[in-house]
C-alpha cells in the first residue's frame, strides 16, 4: 500500500542552460522528421542529467536529502561538461533510449555520483544497481522493430555537440505526472561552490 506522506517524486539532476538546450531542442527536431514508429519524444523542459531518481518521497525525505547532498558538495568545484553525440539504451541498432551524451569533467561527474548514491543508501535510498551514464534523454522508443531511420540518423547526427556549459549547481527536482507530461518544480538548490 503506497505511503500517503510519500506523495513528492523527485530526483537529483543538473540543468543544461537554455542555450545548450535550445541546441538539443533543434536537434531532437531534426531527428523526429528522420524516424518513425512509436517513439515518445521528450519534452523541451525535461532535459536534465539525473543523478538519482528518488521515487515517491516525503517532507521529511526532502530535508534528509537536502541535508546529505549539502554535506557532500561542500568541497566540490564546478564541473565543465559538453552536450555533445548521439547513441542509444542499451545500443545503438536496437535502442529503447535515444540519447545525447556528455563530455568534459566526466570522471568527476561520475566520482560525485558514486559517493552521492552511498550517501543516499546510508539514508535509506537503495543504491542503483545499474552504473551511472550521463546523458540527456531525446526519447523512449517503445517498440524498437515498430522504428525505422534511427541508425541512418545517429550516423547523420553523430558530430552533433551543443557546446560547453559550467554547472554551478545541482537540483533537487519534483516531478508531477500530468496528462500533457511531466512538471518540474524546484525543491532544492545547492550551489557547486568553487
């Protein structure tokens, strides 16, 4: 039976900036005129990189959260990351996912997600069980026999890159389920501080 004080769904997640997005925008575009089937695109305002998707969680969760992520960053830099390539979950002649992929301060992106996860298991949060790949998700392909042109378009858009951002900060997000998508609100913000 689902928890009525767990009624917040939320994820930990860095937000590209709107230049960089308006380039995945144009990008996912161009790849939506190229391939076809039953493909669920995503929405402009859900492109961010997540680190950890917590589920459905309470006020409670949200301070404990808050609290764990605060304590882990305070001696993190800022890291540079480039939105750049294409490819797919879980390969690119078959994929579930169409993605764009990440570049840049990779490792430590990586590092920072390891150590926040076993932070968050230490609060109750399971671990993921699947390693941490940073990407902006284009879209979900529900049936992969059903779409044709995906790897014509992964191979015209490979050199695909967006550019070069700085994130100065991670976000804690709630994401409410509507009829016309997903909406994103704030919860939480926790500077990167160097």
């Amino acid at each position: 039976m689902a928890d009525p004080e767990k009624n917040i769904r939320a994820f930990l997640a860095i937000e590209p900036p709107e230049d960089i997005l308006q380039s995945v925008i144009r990008l996912r575009e161009k790849l939506k005129m190229a391939i076809s089937g039953r493909i669920s695109w995503t929405r402009p305002q859900g492109q961010h990189l997540t680190l950890k998707f917590f589920g459905d969680i309470s006020r409670d969760d949200i301070y404990n959260i808050s609290a764990t992520v605060q304590k882990r960053i305070v001696t993190e830099q800022k890291l540079y990351l480039k939105i750049e390539k294409l490819g797919g979950f879980p390969d690119a002649r078959r994929p579930r996912v169409l993605w764009c992929g990440v570049e840049g301060d990779v490792e430590r992106l990586i590092n920072l997600q390891k150590k926040l996860d076993g932070d968050f298991a230490a609060i109750g949060f399971p671990a993921d069980d699947r390693s941490f790949k940073a990407h902006l998700t284009l879209a979900r392909i529900k049936d992969p026999r059903s779409a044709s042109g995906i790897s014509e378009a992964l191979t015209k858009h490979n050199a695909f890159t967006a550019g070069e951002f700085s994130v100065g900060e991670l976000i804690l997000f709630q994401s409410k389920l509507m009829p016309q998508g997903a909406v994103y609100t704030k919860l939480a913000v926790f500077p990167l501080v160097g």
